[in-house]
C-alpha cells in the first residue's frame, strides 16, 4: 500500500508527520504543498483536506488530515507497542501531553516563532514577543518537571508524545531568544537528537521563513 504526504518539510506541523514515517521506517511518496510551493487552495486539494492546511496524508484508501491524528494513526496502525503504547492506562499519559501539546504548548512557541522569526524586524512587537516568550518558559517548565520523573513523556519509552512535542526543540534551541537553563529538556532534546529520524525531520533550516509573514 503506498503513503502519500503532502505538505513543505518547512512546516513544523510537516515534520511531525515525517519524523513519525521515518522512526516506524514507512516508504512514503512526498508531495511539496503550501507555503512557495502553493497547491493547497486548489479544488482537488480541497476535496482531501477541506481545511487547506499541510498535512494531509493518504494510506490506501484512507485519507486523513491534522497532523497530531495522522502521527496517532501511524503510531497505531504500523507502530502498536512502540510508538503507541498497547496498555490504555500508558496510553492516556501518552494522549494526556498529545492534547496539551496542541492546546496549549504549540500555540505559545509557534506564537513566539511568528513574531520573533516570521515577522519582520521592523514590524516586531516587543511586549507581545515578551508575552510569547513568558507563555513558551512556562510550557517548557512543565515539560520540565515530566521529564525530571522519565525520561519521555509518555514513560521509558518514546511514543507520540514526544514527537508532537519535540518537533518544537530545533526551533526553539535556535530562535535568537533568551532561554533558560532546563536541563532535563536539554537532555531530552540530546536523547532524541540521536534519532537519525530526529535529525532529518526536525533539523530542518526555516530560513525561508525568516521575516516572512506570508508566501
């Protein structure tokens, strides 16, 4: 069965879906889609994403969009017991920081990443920046804390967790920010790094998107 993913390997949303593909070693054929690429306000594109956003990913007959439910069905579909714990109860502190992540801890660093990075310098908005910032510290300070009890964050082991969230680790190690010192984050971020699907998914340059509000 071929996997089929559309998006630009720019995207963070991109990313977590790539790691996941490469981490479970699934073939896949890449569309680039969005961004410079444009393509993702066509009608045929509409018609398997009516949201218009990357990702979009097709297995076989199945399409599926939103990046956290395409990095859940890979997990559970090619990777139960490895990235998808079997047990419910593991599985729940697994979706427990999945959800948070996209309620609450990508919104506050993706919001730092558009009006620190994104947005051009002249345009910049200092206490809104500083706002961002303070609202990322304090989701890495409870990224903190978990990782101060395991050493991932649904457990021992790597899950889906910690690709949702740790897509955000390149990014925010390289943003020209002040950071503090979170050494169990830093240490987190060293284990994954040594993930050739880690490295190839989420060391990825954003150049392009430097001062770039939009394509």
């Amino acid at each position: 069965m071929t996997i089929t993913l559309w998006g630009r390997l720019s995207s963070g949303n991109v990313q977590k879906v790539v790691w996941a593909l490469e981490e479970l070693e699934l073939p896949c054929e890449h569309v680039p889609l969005g961004g410079g690429f444009k393509g993702n306000d066509t009608p045929e594109y509409l018609a398997m994403n009516p949201n218009g956003l990357v990702p979009t990913l097709r297995d076989g007959n199945l399409t599926i969009w939103e990046s956290h439910a395409i990095v859940r069905y890979l997990s559970a579909e090619y990777g139960s017991g490895l990235l998808f714990p079997m047990e419910a109860r593991d599985r729940a502190v697994v979706d427990q920081w999945t959800d948070w992540t996209a309620t609450t801890f990508q919104p506050a660093w993706i919001g730092l990443f558009w009006l620190k990075v994104r947005t051009p310098v002249a345009q910049q908005d200092a206490t809104a920046i500083d706002k961002a910032l303070a609202a990322s510290i304090k989701c890495f300070r409870l990224l903190e804390a978990r990782l101060a009890e395991a050493p991932y964050l649904g457990g021992n082991e790597l899950s889906y967790a910690d690709i949702v969230a740790g897509a955000s680790l390149f990014r925010w190690s390289t943003m020209p920010i002040e950071r503090p010192s979170l050494p169990h984050v830093e240490a987190w971020h060293s284990r994954l790094n040594e993930r050739a699907a880690f490295r190839k998914a989420i060391n990825v340059s954003y150049e392009e998107l430097v001062g770039r509000l939009a394509f």
